[in-house]
C-alpha cells in the first residue's frame, strides 16, 4: 500500500464536531478522507472540493489544499437532505 501524496488534516473548529460523533461515524469520516486524500491528483487546479462526503446521516465538507497537500475537514455535521 502507497502512502497518501496528501495529509489529512482536521481544522480546530472540527474536532468538537467530531467528538459527538458515534465512534463507527467518525471510522468511515476518517477513511473516507484518507481515501480522498489517496486519490488526489497533484498539481489539480486549486478549486474547492467539488461535494461533501455523505456518511449514513452525517456529511463532511473538506477542502482540498494543494499548495500545502492536505485535505482539510472543515465541517462535519447532521445531513440536511430529507428523504
């Protein structure tokens, strides 16, 4: 397995967010970040995420930061999509 060309990296105002979260939630936050970060093309424009990542009910907003190659969760909350 290759190591990521992208950190993942957790803004301060998203660890409390974070916290509240179930422990197998806050699993599939984690991995599908990594698997963001494992699949970003270096050198991509420095456009924002182009979706959310949706996780069961909850969803995600990341931004991908080439300059510094990281993915950064900014956000992680309560989707508002009804059903």
């Amino acid at each position: 397995m290759t190591t990521p060309a992208y950190t993942v990296e957790i803004d301060p105002s998203a660890w409390s967010q974070l916290a509240l979260l179930r422990v197998e939630i806050y699993r599939q936050v984690r991995e599908a970040l990594k698997s963001v970060a494992s699949e970003v093309v270096p050198g991509e424009s420095d456009r924002p995420a182009l979706f959310p990542l949706v996780i069961g009910d909850m969803v995600a907003h990341y931004d991908v930061d080439h300059q510094r190659r990281r993915v950064l969760l900014r956000e992680v909350g309560p989707s508002t999509q009804e059903s």
